[in-house]
C-alpha cells in the first residue's frame, strides 16, 4: 500500500467518525426544545432537563442542570423558538421612609449607624450574640474599606446591614450624580464585603429627597429611618439612653443609636442594660422583612 493510500484511508476513518458522533448527537437531543430565558437564545436538551438561566457558555448561576457535555450540543444562535421578551419593571419609588416595622406582637427593630468601628462595633455584636437577637447596622462606606472582616461577622450571626452612604454626606446638599456615587459605591462594597448588596438605606441626617428615593430603589433599596432617637451622639449618659428607650418602646417601634462616628463607650453601656430589659418585659428584637407594597 502506498503512502497517498494510507493517508487517504486516515482521512476515511476520520469523517466516519465525525459523521457518526453527529448523528448519535442529534439522536440524543431530537424532540425536546428548552427556552432559555436571559439571553433570547434557545437550545435543545435532553428530555427532562431544565435550563435555569442563558449564557455563552457555562458560568456560575447558569445552566447547572445541564451535564457538561450538554453544552456542546446546543445551536448555533438564530436556530428555534422565537425568543421570548422580558418585561421591564420599573422600581417603586417612595416618597418618604419607612419609620416602624410590621410584625406580630411586641417587636423592636434596633438599629446602629456609621459603623463599623473596631472600638465599639466587636462589643454591641457581642452582646446581641449573647442575647442571641438579630439587628440592623447601616455602614458608611469609608468604614467598610477598612474593615470589613466586621461586616464578615454580621453575616455570620445573622444582622441586616444597610447603606449609609460612603462618607455621611448630607446629601440634599450634593447633585444628583454625587448622591448615586455616594450610595452606589456603598452597595458594591457591602456586596464585596457582607456577602450580598444592601436592601435597606438611610440618609444621614434623616435628610431625604426625591433624588435619594429615586436612586435607593434603582439600587433596589428601601429606605428606613427611626422612630426612638437615643440621640446617644450627643453623649448624655447611659442612663439617658437607657431611659429613652424605656420611655419609647412601642410594638413596631425602631431604635436608633450608632456603633461609630465619636465615643460610644455610652451606647455599649446602654445596650447592655437596656436589651434584657426589653426582653424581660416581653419585647421581640428583629429585623424586617422586605416591603414592596
């Protein structure tokens, strides 16, 4: 046999193989049509799989019910159903903040601002583990960079945290493209951080616009504000404190106080007398649940 004979029974062999993998292929596939939503492709699998979501190719959060070799099988673009369109909805914008929470029975939301704060953060996280209660910090941003590994230790023992902007601006004094820089970068630095972007905001100050609403929920957001004002920045003592929260416990009722922004030794202090007592007296500590309505 010569060399041209050779070479051209390899080439034989080859297409062979070629055709009959095709053919096993599209056997394996034929009949079952799977829409695959996100990219307004669609693609074929076997029977019974469901696609949870499009791509180019296979990633995180696609396709994982889809064995690998599936993905080889898909067509090319254009070929199928026709694609299905997404319908856009728009945010809801409030046009002021929440100022209580639903919840049944006697439940207090507290709340810590402008944190997180080596000093004083570690010890109110400590003292929540104890009682073994759930609340809510809204970090600033500058904080967050650095240190984070505290927003590591909310997630893990449950707390919600929101945004509180990156530096506490008052944001009724900024245009309209500061306010999105100041609450955006915030997000994507909780999101690093925490382990998931922020569903609640708050104005520092309290100091709300339609700007400020606008961006919280294209940043799908909610804002929160207070209703019990501890007003422990001005540092009037912990028995103060503790009284103003005494005085104004109600069902539903949220507590602000703060875990940084100057010495909070007094709200420590505060938290570690007033938080039994509020439990005692038959109050339930929690965080809310997402509103969209």
């Amino acid at each position: 046999m010569t060399k041209d004979q050779t070479k051209d029974q390899i080439f034989t062999r080859r297409r062979l193989l070629i055709g009959g993998a095709a053919l096993l292929g599209a056997a394996g596939v034929a009949g079952t049509t799977v829409s695959l939503l996100g990219d307004g492709a669609s693609g074929t699998a076997a029977p019974g799989t469901t696609v949870a979501a499009a791509g180019p190719g296979p990633g995180p959060g696609t396709d994982r019910a889809l064995p690998p070799s599936a993905y080889r099988l898909r067509p090319i673009a254009g070929y199928g159903a026709r694609p299905r369109r997404r319908r856009l909805v728009r945010p809801l914008v409030r046009r002021e903040p929440f100022l209580r929470v639903d919840g049944q029975g006697r439940t207090i939301v507290l709340t810590f601002d402008d944190g997180p704060d080596p000093r004083y953060t570690p010890d109110i996280l400590r003292i929540l583990r104890y009682h073994d209660v759930r609340a809510m910090f809204f970090v600033c941003g500058e904080m967050v960079a650095q240190y984070g590994d505290l927003l590591r230790e909310m997630a893990y023992d449950g707390h919600v945290v929101g945004n509180h902007t990156w530096s506490h601006p008052l944001l009724t004094k900024l245009s309209r493209r500061m306010i999105y820089a100041e609450m955006a970068r915030t997000s994507e630095i909780i999101d690093e951080a925490y382990g998931e972007p922020p569903l609640w905001f708050r104005a520092p100050y309290g100091a709300w616009n339609r700007a400020v609403f606008r961006f919280g929920a294209e940043l799908n957001m909610e804002p929160l504000a207070w209703s019990v004002d501890t007003l422990d920045w001005r540092a009037p003592g912990a028995d103060t404190i503790i009284e103003r929260v005494a005085d104004g416990a109600a069902p539903g009722v949220v507590v602000l106080s703060h875990d940084a922004g100057g010495d909070r030794s007094q709200s420590v202090r505060a938290l570690r007398h007033y938080l039994p007592a509020l439990l005692d007296s038959g109050y339930r500590i929690t965080v809310p649940q997402r509103k969209y309505a």
